[in-house]
C-alpha cells in the first residue's frame, strides 16, 4: 500500500520512530504540505496520514486509490466527513491521547497567573531584593486558588482531568457540558451560571457551531471583574478582539491560550503582546511522552483497519 504523510514535521523533530508505520506498506513523508499541493501528492495514495492538512471534496476527487485517512489529532475539523461518507474513505482519529499533557500546561498558565513567578523572577533578576529594606518583597499582587472556582466548558476527558487538578488544589469546580455529565467533585450546572461565578473560566469544548466565539463582549460581561481566562480548546472558540479589550480595561485579569484563530501567530493577532496574556504556540500535545502515545494510537488505528478491525472511524 501506498501511505502519504502530509505533515510531518508537525508531529515529530526527528524525534520519534516511524517504523511501525512503514510495516504496512511504502511511505512518503511530507514535512509539510501547502493546499495548493494537496491533491498532486495523494492522488495516487491508498492511505493519507496526516495532522492539519485540510482534505476536503476538491483535492480529494481524484485520489481514487484511497480508502483511510488517519489523524495524528483528536480534532478531525479539517476534514470534510460528509464527502469521505459518501466515498466510503474511513476517518480514524486518536481520542484521549493528550488529556493528561493539555490538563498540566492549563495549570501552567493558572500558576503563573495566579503566582507571578516569572515577574517575580525579573524583579528579583533586576536587584530589587537586593535593595529591599524588609525580607519579604512582594509588590505584585498574587492569590491563592484554594476556595476559587474554577469553571469548566466543556467536560471531557481534558475537562475531566482539570478538573481533577483543581480539586487537589481545594479549588470549587463547576462545568458546563452539552449533554449533562456527572463527575466527582464537580457541580454540573448552565453556561450563565459557569460564565458568572467563575474565578478562573477553562475552555476544553471542540469547534462546532455552538462554540465559535462562544466567549465575545456579551459572554465576557457576564463573567466576574478580574477573571482569568484560560483556553487549550480552539482558537475560534474566543473572539480576540474582545478579549484583548477585556485585557486592556481590566474586565479579565489575565489570560492563558495555547491556541489563536490563526496558526501560526498573525502579527496583528489582538492578543499579541499584552503584558497580562501569556500565549504559547500550541504546545500542549507537544512533549515527547504525548506524541509518543499518539504515534502508537495511529498505528494501532492503521492495524485494525488492515485488519478489519476498525476502531476510531469518525466518517462511519
């Protein structure tokens, strides 16, 4: 079989092995693979690996080989399921692969929003504590997340997770979810009410049409004065103007987003140099340990198929 991987540089910096992959027939790799060169490099593949290449009825039409399309991803929005339906493509993603890494950047950021170490490590770095009259400096406000609330959209197995942290930290969890969900130690309740008393407001929602620029000017003047924002879900999920304003005048106190509406960065991207947002370039699948795990979730996806075993089909 012929395999085609669109963009592999997206998953790996010549750091892990492909050899499981190269057993199930010859492989080409692509570091990455603009649109307009999509169609010429699959037309003739059985099967399409790939992360973010947007595959959809036009560059797909003349690969009459394929038959699979497997995602080093969860989100599979960059793919068009209704014209693999009607081709019978099958569409296998790699759910849950990333929960414990995306779970650990969300308190990254909620630490350093809330603990300001690295604005304390730049005083300290500039010789103010070596001036300071008292032996404790701390002119930079910080707070403890004990007895917050931590609010949750979305209630996955990342939401889940996070919300297992939160409660190891003595944070209140609420969350909102479509359909209703019960987990431990957590209040599932409406969006107003999560949006409301959030102290901390979490987005792990997928991008669907409920969910885009699900937090603008309206969602964000219910939330609390001075609340921390924090979104690992989908850039499109946030409407950046609006958070930037919310930024600059105080509304929200700060910010942690691993995910933009445009990747890479836009360099008018609203949030872009905010002193209060702290934006890193979607990371949080990123450690070796996590793409490991991903890598074996593709081939084992790429084995039941040859097997006819099936599992993770999102175009059934």
């Amino acid at each position: 079989m012929k395999i085609v991987i669109t963009d592999i540089d997206t998953v790996t910096q010549n750091d892990l092995s492909f050899k499981g992959i190269e057993a199930f027939g010859e492989v080409t790799r692509y570091g990455i693979t603009e649109e307009k060169d999509v169609e010429e490099r699959i037309k003739e593949a059985d099967i399409v690996l790939c992360n973010k290449t947007p595959l959809n009825r036009d560059n797909l039409q003349n690969a009459k080989k394929l038959k699979y399309i497997g995602l080093f991803a969860t989100g599979f929005n960059n793919i068009d399921i209704p014209y693999c339906k009607e081709r019978g493509i099958v569409v296998c993603n790699a759910p849950n692969y990333s929960t414990e890494a995306v779970a650990q950047l969300v308190f990254a950021f909620i630490l350093e929003l809330s603990n300001k170490v690295y604005a304390y490590k730049n005083l300290t770095d500039k010789g103010d504590w070596i001036k300071s009259r008292t032996f404790s400096l701390f002119p930079i406000p910080i707070m403890e997340l004990k007895g917050k609330t931590l609010g949750i959209i979305g209630l996955g197995s990342i939401g889940q997770k996070t919300a297992e942290i939160g409660n190891a930290f003595g944070m209140n969890v609420i969350a909102y979810n479509r359909s209703e969900k019960r987990v431990k130690n957590v209040i599932f309740t409406d969006l107003e009410t999560v949006l409301k008393e959030s102290d901390i407001l979490s987005l792990h929602c997928p991008l669907n049409k409920d969910s885009e620029n699900l937090i603008n000017k309206n969602t964000i003047a219910i939330m609390k004065d001075g609340a921390i924002l924090i979104n690992t879900s989908r850039g499109l999920v946030v409407n950046e103007k609006d958070a930037a304003e919310a930024l600059r005048n105080g509304k929200l106190a700060g910010m942690g987003t691993d995910v933009l509406q445009k990747e890479p960065m836009s360099p008018d991207c609203p949030l872009y140099g905010l002193e209060n947002c702290i934006i890193t370039p979607h990371i949080a699948w990123a450690a070796r340990e996590t793409r490991e795990r991903l890598l074996k979730i593709v081939e084992d996806n790429l084995r039941g198929f040859a097997e006819g075993n099936v599992r993770n089909n999102v175009a059934f």
